[in-house]
C-alpha cells in the first residue's frame, strides 16, 4: 500500500476544504493519506491548536518524508505548500500538483516550469480524479 501526502491550503484559506476532502476520500483508493486533515471541515484557516508552530512543522516533514508521493491541490497560493513541494522534490519525490482553472490566475513558473513534477489543470472534480488515475497508474 502507498502511503500518500496530500497538501492542500490551510492558512492561505480554507475555501476549497470541500474539494480536498473529496480528493482524499479518493486517494485512500490507491493507499493510505497521511495528512487526511486537511480535508476536515473543522480546521480553520487558523490551523491546528494543540500544537507548536515547531510540532506541526516536524510532524508533517516526517509525514512527507515517509510518503511514497505528494499530492498536492495548488489552486490556492500557499507557502507551506510550495514549501512542501520543495521539500518533496529535493527528496526525489513523485510529485502530482492538481491546478484548477480560473480565468485570468496562473500557476507559479516555480512549479509549472519544473518538468519533474507532474502538473495537471482541471475543471472539475472528475477531471481531476481521471488525472490523479493517470499519474497513479505511471
């Protein structure tokens, strides 16, 4: 069983909560999502309470580093993602980056110009669960 790491916005905004938590339900098809929080709809974008800036940060490096790959939802700038997907690339990760189409918004050049990260725009959630088949199935 694969063991996945899904990033998703949390302090840059909460407004696709809905989404991630749709996606994560459908990767725990392909494996098991370490970070399947970030889809609950009870964490705010003031994140997580119980613990340290310094507890979550470690915590959620050691999940990625365990992780076979990195799915990760871009549509709504966030540093700690970016930060993420750094982190993951440096480790020679399999990295899936979902983009959703807006009109007049891009993807940033430091991820869509990275061409060993799989970077995918989508319309809806059925495009993105065919693109998330695809890479999973590489």
């Amino acid at each position: 069983m694969i063991k996945i790491y899904f990033a998703g916005s949390i302090s840059g905004g909460r407004a696709d909560v809905a989404l991630y938590k749709e996606l994560i339900d459908y990767l725990k098809n392909y494996g098991k999502v370490l970070t399947e929080f970030i889809g609950d709809t009870e964490l705010s974008a003031a994140g997580e309470d119980k613990l340290s800036d310094e507890e979550i940060h470690n915590r959620d490096i050691e999940w990625l580093f365990e992780a076979d790959i990195l799915v990760a939802e871009v549509s709504t700038p966030s540093l700690g993602v970016g930060y993420e997907i750094g982190r993951a690339f440096e480790k020679g990760k399999k990295i899936l980056c979902l983009y959703r189409h807006q009109e007049g918004k891009r993807l940033s050049a430091m991820i869509a110009g990275n061409n060993t990260i799989f970077t995918a725009r989508y319309h809806d959630l059925k495009e993105a669960k065919t693109i998330i088949n695809r890479f999973l199935r590489k």
